[in-house]
C-alpha cells in the first residue's frame, strides 16, 4: 500500500470520525474569543494598572 492510499484512507476515517466534533469545537471557540475578548483583555489592562509593579535592580556587591 502506498503512501497515497494510506494518506486517502486516513482522511476517510478522519471525516467520519472527527471532523463534525473538531468543527463544532472551532466555532464554539470562535464565538467564546468575539464574545469574550474584549472584555478580558479590558479587565486583564485594568489589574496590571492596578498592580503597579516596579522592578529594581539590587547591588549584590
């Protein structure tokens, strides 16, 4: 068998098998990273603001 077959024998058995669940599962993603984004991405600016971290360098000499 070579490897043209396996690679088309493969694809069959992916379509059949994983392909509804994994496009289900990619536009369940897509709708979560619209939805939530932007707001996540807000709230995560606002804690590093609030935060306010300071890094200083220390003389261990």
């Amino acid at each position: 068998m070579g490897g043209a077959a396996n690679l088309g024998r493969y694809l069959r058995f992916y379509a059949v098998t994983s392909l509804g669940w994994d496009a289900f599962r990619a536009v369940g993603n897509a709708a979560l990273v619209i939805l939530l984004g932007r707001p996540l991405l807000g709230a995560l600016g606002r804690a590093a603001c609030r935060m306010n971290l300071v890094v200083r360098a220390v003389d261990n000499g």
